[in-house]
C-alpha cells in the first residue's frame, strides 16, 4: 500500500474557469480563488423504483451533479466580474452589481490534501449563487468574516460531471493541473 493515500484532508488551490462553449466543452484560462476555507459535496439525484413480479424489479439512479457550498476568505473583483457581470466604474473603481445579469457557467478546480499524494478535482459545469456576506463588530480579538457560495454542478450535455487525479497519476498531469481545465481525449488522454 505504499505510496497510496490512507486519509484526506484539507482544501487548497481553488481555481475556476469560465466554461465558454459546452457543446465542445471549452474553457478559459483556471483563475485562482484564494483563501478557501471549505467545500461541502452532495450528490444531486434521486432512485426510481420500477415494480414488477410483486416486488422491486429495477432501480434507476439520476447522476445530476453535484450540490453545495464553497467558503473562502473573501471572493475576490475578478471573480465577482467574471462570473457575475460586476462592473467597475473607470473613473471612480466602484464595483456595481445587476440583477439582471445571469451567472456564467465555469469549471471548479481544487485540491484536498492526502497523507501520500492527495487528489485534484475538476467540476466541469458549475454555476453559483451570489456570495453571501455576513458581518460582525470586532471585541477583544478580530474574527476574519468569511464569504460562501452555493455551487451547482450539473454534468455537461455529454455526461461528464467531474474527473479526479490518483495515486498513478502522472507527474506531468498533476504539475499542469491549473494550466488548463483537464478533458480526456478520445485516446484517453488530456485534449
């Protein structure tokens, strides 16, 4: 078992990248999303049942992603920009959201640390809520507020909802992980 992760643990090294065609899928450049402070997962489908002969014949389960919430220190302009259309005014620097802009779908990419190796993951078709904001007066010490995101990944129109590095991934893979976003090729390799 040497060389293998026994135990995970930790996030680090968010990125994301805005998911500019979904059919083919394209994206841009990852960006890093610094500060992150947790990431929560569910999966996101239900079972239906199909009876026959008096009994529970068949069972399908629905893979629709992936639902939770991303918390990090603090997003920063670009993101707020990119994802959700912020604009900032040239003369002034004063950033102005609009409601009537919808988010952009993008890929997240993150890491959790592991006793060996740990892993790297992409989630290919993301969309999130705004982040919430949440203040506190300062006391006898000063708490960091942080901001959180909830994240819907919805698996892309071919199926593809994540991918996930492992304990034979090679170096080359892990080391260009953030370069870009990681879709297998059909000769089963980065495209």
């Amino acid at each position: 078992m040497a060389g293998k992760d026994k135990v995970k643990f930790g996030i680090k090294n968010v990125h994301y990248a805005l998911l500019t065609d979904e059919t083919t899928p394209t994206f841009e450049t990852p960006v890093a999303i610094p500060g992150a402070v947790s990431l929560s997962l569910e999966a996101n489908g239900d079972s239906s049942p199909f009876h026959a002969d008096d009994m529970q014949y068949f069972v399908t389960i629905a893979n629709n992603g992936y639902t939770g919430d991303l918390e990090v220190a603090l997003f920063h302009s670009q993101f707020l920009e990119d994802i959700f259309g912020y604009t900032i005014s040239e003369k002034d620097k004063v950033a102005t959201e609009n409601a009537n802009i919808q988010p952009k779908p993008f890929a997240l990419l993150f890491e959790e640390e592991g006793d060996v190796n740990g892993t790297k993951y992409v989630l290919y078709n993301c969309i999130c809520t705004r982040p919430s904001r949440s203040l506190a007066t300062t006391t006898e010490t000063t708490e960091p507020q942080t901001q959180t995101v909830s994240v819907t990944a919805s698996p892309l129109p071919d199926g593809r909802t994540m991918c996930y590095t492992q304990d034979e991934t090679p170096a080359e893979v892990l080391t260009a992980w953030y370069n870009e976003v990681w879709l297998e090729d059909t000769t089963g390799g980065a495209g």
